[in-house]
C-alpha cells in the first residue's frame, strides 16, 4: 500500500465469468424481474482499480453516511438507492431482506431447498455445528450444467436458488470467509418471491457498514459490490473516469473527456456497459495509478469537476418494469435493513442534490435521524455485527421506518408540492410471503395503526 489504509478487498465479480459459472437459460428466464437477472450479464472478468477503491473508503464520512472530497472536504457525494437501481438493476423497493433467525432451523431449510444440509461449512462454534455454503459447492453443484439440459419443476427451482445464492455471496453481500449464509434461503424458499425483496436496499446497507467499519479501524477488509461503488464514483467524476479509461494519455484534455461523456453506457443496468469498458482498459493498461495519486485527485478536487446529475443523459425508457416506479426511492429518507444491518438513508446530505423537505417530513426528520443518532451512539468504537438474533424486533423502529418510506420522499428542486401519487409502485407491505408470517405480525404488535396498511392475514 502507498497511502491510506492498507485494506483487504473481498469482493469480486470475476467469479460471475462463465468459467467460473455457467448460468442455465431456463434461471435466467425465471429470474426475469427479480434484479439478479441483471447481474448476471457482467459475463466477463473485471479488474478493480484496487488503488482506486482504497482511497474512495478512506473518504468515507461515517456520520454522515457520505463521501467527501476536496482539501476543506466540503464536496459531498452520497451513494444511495437511486445509484443502486441504476448501476445494478436491484430492486430498492419490496420487503426488508431481514428475518428472526431464531425462529430459522438452518439444517431443515437446506434440506427444503436442496435437499440436503452435508454442503454446510463447520462453524467455529459448538453452538451452532453448521454456519455457512461455501460458494465452491455452489460452482462445482450447479455452475458447469450443460445449458442443453431440461431444467424443470423441484429441480429448476433448486438451481435458481442455487444461482442467486452464488450471485449474492459474489457480488450483491459477500463474507470475507468466500461462504453465503443459509440465512438467505429464508428469502428465496419461495421463488417466485425472490424479486419482492428490496436487495438494493441491503446491499447498499451492508456497503455503508462496511464503510463505517474500516472507517473506525475495526476492520480492514472491504467487503461489498466495489464494482458497483467505481461506477458510481466514475458517473460523478467524468475527468477521473476519462483519466481510467485512457490510461495512455498523461493528460487528459476537455475534449475527450466530453467525448467520453457522450459516449458513456445508457443501457440497464449502467454497470454492464461500465463493466465492459473498465475490463477493456485494464487489459490493455497493466499498470494503474496507485492510491497517492487518486489521493491527489480527491484532494485537488472542486465543485466544477463533479458531475451532479449524470443520470440526465439516459433516456426516458431507461427503466424496464417493474424498476421504474422504483426510482423516486433516491429521495426517500430512511432506513435501509438487512439482516442485522441498519443505516440511514439521508439523500440530502449533498446540498448540490438540492432536496428540501415538507413540513411532514422535517417532523417525521428528526424521529428518524434521533433513533440512527442512538444506534449509533450505542455501537461506537466497536464493529457492528451479530447473528442468531430476532432482528425484526431488534429493528422494529427501522422497520417501522422503511414501511413508511413512500411518505419521507425529499421534494426536488422545482418540484412543486413533491409527488402526490405513488399508487403504481410495489410497496412492501403488500407482499404475503413466507418471510411476511415472520416480521410482520410483531409489526402489527408493536404498531397497530400500520395493520391497515399491511394488506396481509395471518393464518
């Protein structure tokens, strides 16, 4: 490492390459609206500008939730739901991929989903002999069937689970131990649900906790979709990502950079097309700019070099259904959830964004803002993690928060008296899966004036 912290990076989308695993035509089409679909089109390896994400973490505002560049570090980006959609096609919308893993006997739901339990790694703890699918068994099982083969019935479920799973402790929540928890069958047992899960929404939860972590110095390794978090940081910063992309050129003039901004990926997901570039440049450059230099470029950096609304470009079909109505979510102000993660969701924190809030909403502000504040108090100076726990009650206050999340939408600059309807869009609470028997019963306990709302029966 030449400057900064020296991190350990986890992620990598290499193992989503065909050699690795060979994606079966039939998953692919019952994937279809689920948001995993999309990732499965990064079909080549990328190389990370390692360097690149090593100075983008130590940037990293753990209170505020941002990241921040220029000398006085008043430049602020902030990476939110609507980066997420964009960039990975993941839903942000749907129920919180959270569960009470108390009530999950993980042997009986391996056994359900595939039939057996014998591919579970050992744990290190005598309480809980089993912990962890090592992803191996995942490729070696499922990622090299012929796509010939008639996939169909108990069988065609079982290697869609299979894929997503391998999707997920890939690219969408990795573990530095190269193993997915079975925790996340809970989700996917029933497949046709698998897209009423807002998985954007904890990737990017479990990509701010990380943040905050090697921020603290409790950890230093970067455990996330970092492919992801380069695309965002090259959408905002045009002259770095013509920097990246044209290695060759010491220097960089105004007219390539607004080249490359013409020719930039309008397709969805962005991250494909940025994918496909990013490998094409890193080939043929072996080597990168080392972190100094990117530390450089941040410090140097000023309002007039930021791109603040990149997405302008894209056309107004850029969305496919059902992503669409999903979108306004980037101004929501909430909680995002997965497993035991929560963090807050507060778009506003870049004033270049423009967002103000109504009246309602600054009431319903600071409830918010005061039980992250208490979270956060609680935990500081120590790594936050944990397993095993009844994480819907644990979290009922931020559950309570992103049920609400269609009403805590910013209202953009310009826009007048903010958006009235949301009527097309898939709130959460009108999903009636398995996990929905978990947490939403102790949400209708804790908070009956939500009951209405839920549109589901409990039996």
């Amino acid at each position: 490492m030449d400057g900064g912290h020296a991190y350990t990076l986890v992620n990598s989308a290499e193992n989503l390459s065909p050699k690795h695993f060979s994606f079966h035509p039939a998953a692919k089409l019952r994937l279809q609206g689920t948001g995993f679909e999309n990732l499965i089109k990064l079909s080549r390896p990328s190389s990370h500008f390692k360097s690149l994400i090593h100075a983008v973490a130590d940037r990293y505002n753990r209170e505020e939730k941002c990241f921040e560049f220029g000398r006085d570090q008043k430049i602020r980006l902030f990476l939110g739901l609507g980066d997420v959609l964009r960039i990975t096609g993941l839903p942000i919308d749907g129920w919180p991929v959270t569960v009470n893993e108390k009530e999950v006997n993980v042997r009986d739901l391996c056994i359900q989903c595939f039939g057996t339990d014998k591919f579970l790694e050992p744990s290190k703890t005598a309480e809980k002999p089993k912990s962890g699918i090592c992803l191996t068994w995942l490729k070696d099982n499922y990622g090299h069937l012929d796509e010939n083969y008639v996939l169909k019935g108990q069988q065609l479920d079982q290697y869609v689970r299979a894929t997503v799973l391998y999707i997920i402790g890939s690219v969408v929540l990795p573990s530095v131990a190269k193993t997915v928890s079975p925790i996340y069958l809970t989700f996917l047992k029933n497949v046709d649900k698998i897209g009423s899960y807002a998985w954007g929404a904890a990737m990017l939860a479990s990509l701010h906790r990380c943040l905050q972590n090697v921020n603290k110095c409790t950890s230093n390794c970067l455990y996330g979709n970092f492919h992801f978090v380069t695309v965002f940081i090259l959408e905002h910063l045009p002259e770095l990502a013509s920097w990246l992309l044209h290695l060759d050129n010491k220097e960089v003039n105004e007219i390539v950079i607004a080249e490359d901004k013409e020719n930039r990926p309008k397709d969805f997901p962005l991250l494909v097309g940025w994918h496909e570039r990013l490998f094409k440049s890193s080939k043929k450059h072996k080597k990168h700019p080392n972190t100094s230099e990117f530390e450089e470029y941040f410090n140097n950096l000023s309002l007039n070099r930021v791109e603040w609304t990149p997405y302008s470009r894209l056309p107004q079909n850029f969305f496919p259904s059902p992503y669409n109505d999903q979108v306004f979510l980037e101004r929501a102000l909430t909680s995002l959830v997965s497993l035991e993660k929560v963090v807050l969701h507060n778009p506003a924190v870049s004033k270049e964004k423009k967002l103000c809030a109504s009246d309602d909403l600054q009431l319903k502000a600071k409830h918010i803002t005061k039980i992250h504040n208490r979270l956060d108090q609680s935990r500081r100076g120590r790594s936050r993690g944990g397993s095993g726990q009844d994480w819907p009650l644990v979290h009922k206050d931020f559950i309570s928060v992103w049920s609400d999340r269609w009403e805590c939408l910013y209202i953009a600059d310009g826009e007048e008296g903010g958006l009235q309807n949301q009527e097309n869009a898939a709130p959460a609470e009108e999903h009636d899966g398995e996990i929905g028997k978990l947490i939403f019963p102790l949400l209708v306990f804790y908070f009956p004036e939500y009951a209405p709302r839920m549109n589901f029966c409990l039996s």
